[in-house]
C-alpha cells in the first residue's frame, strides 16, 4: 500500500492510524535473486511488488554532500573484483559477487592540508538548490510524496574521507581537523536547507552514519557532544522551526551506548535496529516509550532457519507493544543470501496475519529515509 505524506508523517508520530505498517525497506543481496529464481520465483516476487509493502514516495532536495566529483577511474577489471579510484580520488576495490558498493582501502585525508586540498567540494554553491527540482517536488508533495533533506554524517563524512581507525584517532590528535571538516558540513547545509524550506515544506531530515558493529559505536557521547551534536541541533532546530517532523538516523550495529546522546541532539527515528548487533526493539519501546519511532528490526537471519523461528521472532516483535504507531515493521536490512523463497513468502504471509493486514495491492518502491 502506498501511504501519503500525512498519514506516514502522523503514523510515525505517534499520532494514530487505521492500521500497521509492513514494509521491505531495501530489497534483496546481491545474488539471492537467482537462488530465487531457481527456486520458481514470479517476476513480481524478485522485485517485491507481489508481496504488497508498505511504502511512501519520498523526494530529496537540496545537495548538501560532496559536489565537482572526479571521474570513477577502473585500475583493474578481473572476473572476481574490480580496483578502481572513485569520484573522491579513493583507491577501492568491489567483489563482483558480493558487493554492490566498493569499499575504500586508501583514503585521499591525512591531515589538515588533504582536507583543505577538498574542502571546495563540500563548501556551498548556488547550484546546490535547484529552483526547477524544488518546483517538481512541490507538485510530488501535493501528490503525497514525503519530501525528504539529507545531511552528511558527523561520523560518516570524516570517515568516507579518513578511514574509521584514522577518524577514531583524530579526535585525540588533531580534533581541529574533525571540527573543520563537520563546520564546513554544518554550514553548507545549513545555508542550503535554510533556502530550500523557504519554498517547500520539509518533511524529514535524514543522516547516515553506520558508525557501529556488533560491539557497539566507534564515536561515544563524549565525541557525539564535541563534534556531532551542535551540527545536529544546529540544522534540526532551523528546520523543526519551519515544520519538519521526522529527524531519521541510518546506522547499522550496536547503538545502544549512544540513543541518548542522538535523542538530545534531535533524532526521532532509529534505523534499522538489528538485532544480530544487540539491538531489541521491543526492549527499546519499553524503556523509551514514545520518545522516538524505528524502522526494521525485524531479525532478517531468522528467515534462513525454520517457520517456528519465523513464527517465535514475528509474535515477539509484532506484540501489541510495538503497535499502533512509531514502528515501521521491517527487516534490519538487506533480504540475506541463503534465504529460501519459501520462508520468505511465509514470514510475509504470518506477519500480514498477525497485524491484520490480509487485503493488499500490489507495489513496492525502495523505502529508506536517507
């Protein structure tokens, strides 16, 4: 079922609905479509539409990240991997039957001269704010589409330059550096968000930072309160100011050391929850209460195990707790290889059943706030 900007933003406010929300919020791994196929899979199956998610349309305005890219370079092309220096002068490598993305293993920011050789990409430009896109998702608002604005990360843009281990290590030798690059983010989308929302309503902020894995954050609230929260609040208190409902955080792994500090700067929506890092959102709804929404945290391991494992992971995740708002039920991430079709088709059906959702139409659009 498609949903319209007023019934998501309200849903995930806890403001009431006439039903739950199901969705598939990414799609399938690389590869698992032709386990599927091999499986007897319906062409509406491999690209989800058949399954009737739950969806809205979002529309993104205003570039805030790295602009001027160079040109992606291949160095090396073999059957198994491709090398290659992408649009931010990194040397990366892609496993072509694992990976979608390539991941970087030399990166162009080692001290204060690299970043300043760069820093002209993430510095404010007029032909960030398109006046012909702003008129377009205007006309998609008045449709119902959810008009979305991204920032970078406070972790995740020194990182995409620096490397994790570099980055960690900063913050103790060369804070400077972090602060520049973070002020440069703030400014820049501060002055673009601030021009965009005099012309179109914003209806949610949304950052990416994967900053964590199984054993918890790379960044604690320590280094949340010296470099990321005045960036949040920053842009969260101008754009709340104008409206803007829904503040949304990508990040894989374990976050739980950390919600409070994300909560304080702002955020009201935490994605997507996985419980292999330790993330439980029933047990997150009951400590916190209403004072975010989520989305995911259904267990997407549970779906390569038996139909009681799906049964036992739906019946506790899709408790009366979680219900009635605030939780965009869905997997915490990509639809894992090694996932029989089977199990798929009964976790979908069983989680229908039990939130009452039996009667659907068709469709599916991919559905992640950022």
């Amino acid at each position: 079922m498609r949903w319209n900007r007023e019934e998501f933003i309200s849903y995930m406010t806890f403001g009431g609905s006439s039903r739950d929300m199901l969705s598939e919020t990414m799609g399938l791994l690389i590869g698992l479509d032709k386990e599927w196929i091999a499986q007897g899979a319906a062409a509406d199956e491999l690209d989800l539409t058949g399954f009737g998610f739950d969806y809205v349309e979002a529309i993104e305005v205003g570039k805030t990240g790295a602009i001027h890219l160079q040109k992606e370079e291949i160095i090396e092309d073999t059957p198994e991997y491709i090398i290659l220096r992408d649009s931010w002068g990194r040397m990366a490598k892609r496993v072509k039957t694992t990976a979608t993305i390539p991941m970087p293993f030399v990166y162009p920011v080692k001290n204060m001269d690299d970043w300043l050789r760069m820093k002209h990409m993430f510095e404010y430009a007029d032909e960030r704010v398109n006046r012909d896109d702003i008129a377009n998702a205007r006309v998609r608002q008045a449709a119902g589409a959810l008009i979305q604005a991204n920032i970078p990360g406070g972790f995740d843009l020194p990182r995409e330059l620096m490397g994790e281990a570099h980055l960690c290590l900063c913050c103790y030798e060369d804070p400077e550096l972090i602060q520049d690059i973070i002020q440069t983010a703030s400014d820049t989308s501060f002055r673009v968000l601030e021009e965009v929302s005099r012309y179109i309503q914003i209806d949610c902020l949304t950052v990416h930072e994967d900053m964590a894995g199984k054993s918890g954050p790379m960044f604690g609230p320590v280094q949340i309160d010296e470099f990321i929260r005045p960036y949040y609040r920053r842009i969260w208190d101008m754009l709340s100011s104008r409206g803007t409902k829904l503040f949304s955080q990508d990040s894989d792994g374990n976050m739980n050391p950390v919600i409070d500090s994300f909560i304080e700067a702002g955020v009201n929506i935490f994605y997507p929850c996985e419980p292999a890092a330790g993330m439980d959102i029933v047990a997150l709804r009951g400590k916190y209460g209403r004072k975010f929404a989520m989305l995911g945290g259904i267990d997407k391991h549970v779906l390569r195990r038996s139909k009681e494992d799906i049964r036992k992971e739906l019946d506790y995740k899709l408790q009366p707790l979680m219900r009635g708002g605030g939780m965009c039920f869905a997997l915490d991430h990509r639809i894992p290889n090694g996932t029989p079709l089977e199990n798929y088709r009964y976790y979908v059906k069983t989680a229908r059943e039990i939130l009452g959702l039996e009667e659907y139409e068709k469709g599916w659009a991919r559905f992640i706030p950022y």
